[in-house]
C-alpha cells in the first residue's frame, strides 16, 4: 500500500505547554486508513485532522464494535522525538481486535505510518518536563446497519493530543475506592480487550468513587468478587514485605505494556516478583500486619501512580505512611528516563521517529 499525505492549509496554533491537560487539544493531521471485504484494508493516508462522517446507523454508535490503543512520543533534551515500545501497542491492538471481530493490520506498515505522521507533527511534541504527544489509534465498525454481526466495513485512524500530567495529582499518592457492588468484566468476556464498553462499564462506579472523594475504582473479579483485577485506567501492584505482587492476567484484565515494563525491570533488579491471584481480604490483612508496604498503578497515560489511600467498605487504608514510597519512585524515574532519553534502554524499548 502507498501512504499519501494530504497537507493542511491551515496550521493551528500551539498551545502553552504549562498548562497543558489531557486529550482536549489535537494537531493538525491524522491518519486514516479504510477496510472493505471486497478491498480489505487499503486507502491509506495522512491527511487534515477532521470530523468522520457518520450514517446515524453506524454499527459502531449501536453495537460498540471498536478497539483502541495509547501510546505516548517523547521529546528529549537534545530535541528528538521516540517512541516507548510501540509495536508492543500494535501488537495488542490486533489481539484486541480478535475479540471483536475485526479483521488485523499490518503491524509494521502501521507503526511506519504512525512514525511519519508524527514526523510531519513533531513540533506538536512538547519539551515541558513530563509532558508528551499522546497517542490514539483506532478501529471503528462502520457499516451503516442495524442488526447483530460484525461489520463488513472499518475505518482505523491515528489522531494526536499533546498531553501533561493524566491525573490533577501529578506523581502524587491518589486515592482509590474498591467497590464490590459493580463488575467491569468477567474472564470469557472482552475484559482482556481495549474496547469502548470496558470503559463504558466503568463509569458509574467512577462517578460513585468521585463523589467520595476517590480518584479511580479497583475492580474485583466478576465471579467471586474476591480477587483484585485492576484499577479503571491502570494496572495495580503491591508490594508485600519484600515481594512485587501484581494480579495474573486471567482473560478480564488489560494486559498492560507498561506492566510488563514494570515487571521487567523489578525483577532486573532482583526485586521478587509474583503474578498471582490476590484477594483484598489479603491486601488487608497485609496492611493490619504492617506487611503492605505500598500500592501503585501503572499505565501509559499516568506512567506509575502511587496509592496512598485505599477504601474497602467502612475500612479506610493509608498505604505506608501516605507519600511515595520508594519502589513506585524508583520505577517512574527509571521508565521516565528511558522514554525521554536521560537513561540507559537495556531492554531496547524506544524506537526513534
């Protein structure tokens, strides 16, 4: 397939990197590529950021059939843009996408657009420190129908957001409520996919733990309501006594890329790792007994989020005592230094643009 870039007339003006937020300000192209039986995937092309039209019968507005990723692309200090990781993200895109009935990409033709799109936007990349272009690609059912089956049509786009700090906290302890009155997924399902309507399934329980002052929910399995899962926009670790402790990817729980960064690099440096079943009653138990050192989140968006604050029931839990603890501090520096260039990648993670 041929990429074709389209230019826009009109370039929008950047905005001030201190006080950037999160996924409300996008550059001036995207990527669009489109799929048909008849063609499969094809028309590829970078090209003005714009609206996608839409028949109001489009499959994915009634049935939800759509997969998504986020990855970030990172300025250092000598001014080149790299990526973390992202054939890992096209790689999971594609799995997502099995669960869903949507036909693959191209891993590496993907990636290759990707990179040229952020070429063409690489003064979108901001310098600030812990600011980044963030990164959505997208697959969306487009057969403008109304009935149940997979869609004989997509459409897969690449949009851009120049992003600071996910949560109003920054790199400080947040507090997370664990709720056993509402499920987001069970094992079977599409728990392990990155699909609209896992996040759907999270929003009333998010809006609950708002109104109590809780930043994110953690999520227990949807069988026995025992097991912890993960929190709405993170992967979760424990650290008890001396062990790394993260929940086993069971078929309902995302299977994180900067999981597996974390996972990696702990036990690079000889911290023992276990991914395992583990209840909350356990988790509390090891807080009463001064076991549980700390709790954090990992995710592309916030990198590593410090727990400093859990509620179970009436049971209010202040992790260590309430402030970073040094294993989530050690992690986020580390990742931090490997995607802005300012450490040693032993694992070959960055990918230059």
């Amino acid at each position: 397939m041929q990429l074709t870039i389209t230019k826009t007339d009109t370039l929008k003006p950047k905005p001030d990197e201190s006080s950037l937020g999160f996924g409300t300000i996008f550059t001036d192209h995207m990527f669009n590529m489109d799929y048909s039986l008849e063609k499969g995937w094809h028309n590829p092309r970078i090209e003005p950021y714009a609206s996608i039209d839409m028949d109001p019968s489009t499959m994915v507005l009634h049935y939800g059939q759509g997969v998504f990723e986020g990855l970030k692309a990172y300025r250092t200090a000598s001014g080149d843009v790299q990526l973390f990781r992202p054939a890992e993200n096209f790689k999971r895109i594609n799995r997502s996408s099995k669960l869903i009935c949507i036909p693959e990409i191209d891993e590496s033709f993907a990636l290759d657009a990707l990179k040229q799109l952020i070429a063409l936007e690489k003064d979108w990349v901001p310098s600030a420190p812990e600011t980044s272009l963030y990164i959505r690609p997208t697959i969306i059912a487009t057969d403008p129908f109304l009935g149940v089956r997979a869609s004989h049509t997509y459409r897969f786009f690449i949009i851009l957001s120049p992003v600071g700090a996910y949560y109003p906290e920054g790199f400080n302890p947040v507090k997370i409520w664990v709720t056993r009155e509402h499920v987001r997924a069970v094992r079977g399902g599409v728990g392990e996919a990155k699909t609209p309507g896992n996040y759907a399934a999270s929003l009333y329980a998010g809006e609950r733990a708002h109104k109590e002052g809780y930043t994110q929910v953690l999520w227990l399995d949807g069988v026995e309501q025992q097991y912890i899962e993960e929190v709405g926009a993170m992967n979760i670790f424990f650290i008890i006594d001396d062990e790394l402790i993260t929940p086993m990817l069971s078929g309902s729980i995302l299977p994180g890329i900067t999981r597996d960064s974390v996972i990696a690099l702990g036990k690079s440096w000889d911290i023992k790792v276990a991914e395992r079943k583990i209840s909350i009653d356990e988790v509390v138990a090891a807080h009463d007994s001064g076991k549980l050192k700390e709790i954090f989140g990992s995710g592309t968006a916030a990198v590593i989020s410090p727990v400093g604050e859990l509620k179970y029931g009436d049971k209010v839990l202040t992790i260590g005592d309430g402030n970073v603890g040094p294993i989530a501090s050690k992690l986020f520096n580390a990742i931090q230094d490997i995607q802005y260039g300012k450490g040693q990648d032993p694992f070959g993670w960055i990918e230059p643009v």
